[in-house]
C-alpha cells in the first residue's frame, strides 16, 4: 500500500492487531520514510511519540474528514463519526490536502485481501 503524491510514493503500513498499533511510532527518533494505517480507528494518541506528524483521518472511500497538521506529543485526538481508516504521515504531507478530497492511496493484493477480512 502506497500513498501517491506528485511524483512521490510514500509507502503506507497497515496495523491491525493491539500490539502493532500500541508500538507504532512510539520512541522512533530517526527520521521517517513510510506510514503507518489504522483500520476502524477513530481515536489516536500521541503519547511517546518523538516526533510531529500530520493525521489524516477519512472514510471507507478515502475521502478525508479530519486533518491534523504538526501534531503535539501525548495529546488526544479524536474524529467524526464516520471515520474508518487513520493515517499518521510524516510532517509536510498535510499541506497537499483539504477536507474533502480523496486520498489516492493505491492497494496491493495483499492489503486487499487484509482489509477484507477486516471488514
């Protein structure tokens, strides 16, 4: 799973089980080349996490509801009702979005085959 923006690919890393999501970027200071997805996740936190990211919250379809741009270490955030994918980017992803557009997030078999077994 990549996340295409102009010529770039950021490569996006799905986290389904409780001990993926609680690890995430906790403590990771070097720099980062990829993303992480939360699938049905509505809330997120960023307790021990090192760095800023941005958070993109969207729907089934990818389209975006909530924007987190630069987000604070251990601070709580929470999106609308219908959000089902969470995404932390690296910083400086954000600023290529608004609410409203579609992420152009492109699936391979695999994250296909794990997204449906979700579901």
């Amino acid at each position: 799973m990549y996340l295409k923006i102009n010529n770039s690919k950021i490569p996006i890393e799905i986290k389904t089980s409780f001990i993926d999501r609680v690890k995430s970027f906790r403590f990771k200071i070097s720099d980062l080349e990829y993303a992480l997805c939360f699938p049905k996740k509505r809330r997120i936190n960023t307790y021990f996490y090192c760095q800023r990211f941005d958070i993109i919250m969207t729907d089934k379809n990818n389209v975006i509801l909530n924007i987190f741009e630069n987000t604070h270490t251990e601070s709580r955030y929470r999106g609308k009702r219908k959000v089902y994918f969470t995404y932390v980017f690296p910083i400086g992803v954000s600023d290529y979005y608004n609410i409203g557009d579609t992420l152009d997030v492109v699936l391979t078999k695999k994250d296909k085959e794990l997204l449906e077994k979700i579901k």
